[in-house]
C-alpha cells in the first residue's frame, strides 16, 4: 500500500512540476504514473552505475555532479516516454531539483503517514 501511494503522489508532483516549470510537459495523470514509474527505474538500475563512473568528477565538485545525473535520468525519461516532454538539458536540470524536492516533502509525509515499526 504504501509503495502506491508513494507512486500516485510522484506521479502528481511530476505533474506539478510541469505546472510550475514551462520546461517540462506532461500529458495526462497516466503519462506521469508512467514517467515516476520510469523515473524510478531508471534511477534504481542505472543512477548507481553512473554515479560509480564519475566518482571523480563528483568528488573534484564536491558532489555537485550529482545533479547533473539527476537531470540525465530526468531526461532520459523524457526521451523514452511519449507522454512526458522536456525542452532540454536546462528544462531537465530545473525540472529534476523540483521533483527531488517534492520526492523529499513526499518521503517526509510518508514517514508519517506509515511509521516503521
């Protein structure tokens, strides 16, 4: 239960995200239960492989690199989906620090909503 309301909220603050950013589009509901699914996916299988590759990147930036992955996996998404657009690199960067924000303010009402025992 618990898995799905984290994946409909994530999906309603993509949507949010296209709301707030012009950058970023997204269709409809479906589209953006789609993308968080994607975008959780790829985050899971793929981020940690990249972050392993540009360690030294991210250290000599003191971890800034980071959200430079964030906004790869959020543009890859883009890429791959036909429902959920992003202009460019730039739409994704801004896009990807809004929805990790949101990620964060969801993971927080989580924890509350379904304490760990």
């Amino acid at each position: 239960m618990k898995i799905i309301v984290r994946w409909l909220l994530l999906a309603a603050a993509l949507l949010l995200v296209a709301y707030l950013y012009p950058g970023v589009a997204v269709n409809s509901f479906g589209a953006a239960m789609v993308a968080a699914f994607v975008l959780g996916l790829f985050n899971t299988l793929l981020r940690p492989i990249l972050v392993l590759l540009t360690l030294p990147v991210t250290l000599i930036t003191l971890g800034l690199f980071l959200f430079v992955i964030n906004a790869l996996m959020f543009y890859f998404a883009a890429h791959v989906l036909s429902g959920f657009n992003v202009t460019g690199f730039a739409a994704a960067l801004i896009g990807s620090l809004i929805y990790s924000l949101c990620g964060m303010v969801i993971d927080v009402a989580m924890e509350r909503l379904f304490p760990s025992k």
